[in-house]
C-alpha cells in the first residue's frame, strides 16, 4: 500500500487562506446581521416604567420630559446618561435605571425630602436630609414650617449638623430656630422664631453648645434684675469669654453669669 503524499505547500496554503475567508465571512454575516438586529425598530425606547418616589412628580410629566432627551435603543442606550438626564429633573434626587426587554425602561426615583431652606429669600433652592442644596420650585412645600439656612458653597453639611446640634438644645426653651446661618468668616450666628438673634462665634458644636447652654440656664435670672423675661431677649453675644452681652427691650447690658455650683 502506498503512503499518502503530502500536499504541495502551495495547495496547503491555498487552502488555509481558504478557509480563513470562509471565517471571516461568516464572522462578518454575524456581526452585520447583529447590528441589522439592534437597530432594528423593534427595539427603539417605546416606554419607561416609573417606581419608587414621584410625590412632586408624576409619571406622565416624567416621561414626557425625559424621553426626548434619550438617544439609542434597548441595546445602545447610555444608562448612565439616561440616569443623569432624570437626576435633571426638579425634586429628583437618585435614579436607578434597568433595561426592560425588548423596548422598554425601568426607573427607581428617591426624591429630595427638603428640611430647610437654602440662602437669601429670593432663591428658589433648598437643602435635603443628605445636607444636599438642590433646585426646586419652594412653593412646592409648606415654607412656614421650615427654617433657613445659610453659608458658604459646598459647607451645607455643616450648616446641617450644627441646626441639627443646637435645634433640641433651644427647642427645649420654646426658642425654635428660624435661621441658622455660617459666614463666610466661618462664625455662626441663629436667629429664633420669636425674632431674637443669637451670635455664637467660632467653635465645634460641643464648644459652641456648652456656651448655649450656659446662655439658657442662666437668662432668666438674668432678665429678672431688669424686670424682665427671656420674652424681651432681642439679641444676644456669645463670644464673650466666660459670658455674654445682652440686648433686651428697653436695657442693654454685658452680664458675667453667675456659676453654677457643682
């Protein structure tokens, strides 16, 4: 029996080079018939699904703002851009968006839940639960119960924590706080719901707290040398070391309070 020759280099190499071609057809068939298929109508954006928190919104309104500003289909979507074009939209604080099989979107919103204002009286911005100052129409929310606050760009979070500080401590003497406020100097000055203006200084919360607190238990007795209550406090200072100047309706004066026994 004769062995069989082996093919001339030539032929092999035909058909390697055959066979080649063969796969990058069929490769190419494949990928134009995968991109025929995305692009097919089919699966163009033809709705979205909104879950989760639309009390200033509704779904309607949300999809009919949203779905213009998306480009690409089910396939070629940028769901980060997607994401950011709801974040846009007033109110909305995060938005999770998930593809729905074949043409359609899924969005999971968390709204601003607002508990101040945020800046001068004209300024239609707020600060969320987050210490977030975001945009929105005020009128939206019942303005009469929250308080103001203000300070530098990008410290809201401290303005937050502060109120959230001093808040009980004045709230326990029936001296809400209307405003709270960090300058740009880096001083806290509050200003309570019955009109009186507090200027704390420079301090941590503890530091600026004990002084408050000193402040507190001390007033009354103080207003009482000059015939009045803590009512008549129009303004007080408590930068003072080791005591506070007052400014009550009718007086004026620079009191050391009285230390207290241990």
């Amino acid at each position: 029996m004769n062995p069989t020759m082996p093919l001339p280099l030539d032929i092999r190499l035909m058909n390697m080079t055959t066979a080649m071609l063969v796969v990058v057809l069929v490769l190419l068939g494949l990928a134009s018939g995968a991109w025929w298929l995305i692009r097919h109508p089919m699966f163009a954006i033809e709705s979205i699904t909104v879950q989760g928190e639309v009390g200033h919104n509704n779904a309607v309104t949300l999809r009919a703002n949203v779905m213009p500003q998306l480009s690409g289909n089910f396939f070629t979507l940028d769901l980060a851009q997607a994401r950011e074009v709801f974040e846009d939209v007033p109110w909305v604080r995060t938005a999770v968006i998930h593809r729905d099989f074949p043409n359609r979107l899924r969005a999971i919103l968390q709204e601003h839940r607002p508990i101040a204002l945020w800046g001068d009286e004209d300024a239609n911005t707020m600060v969320n639960e987050q210490g977030q100052v975001f945009e929105a129409n005020v009128q939206d929310v019942d303005v009469e119960q929250l308080p103001r606050m203000k300070g530098p760009e990008g410290l809201s979070l401290d303005v937050v924590h502060m109120y959230r500080y001093l808040s009980p401590l004045l709230d326990a003497v029936d001296m809400g706080i209307e405003q709270i406020e960090l300058t740009p100097r880096g001083s806290w000055r509050v200003l309570l719901q019955g009109g009186a203006q507090l200027e704390l200084g420079r301090g941590t919360e503890a530091e600026l707290g004990a002084n408050v607190q000193r402040f507190l238990r001390t007033l009354s007795q103080v207003t009482s040398r000059y015939g009045r209550t803590p009512t008549a406090l129009l303004a007080a200072d408590l930068r003072h070391k080791d005591g506070y100047a007052l400014r009550l309706r009718g007086v004026s004066t620079i009191d050391t309070p009285t230390k207290q026994k241990p």
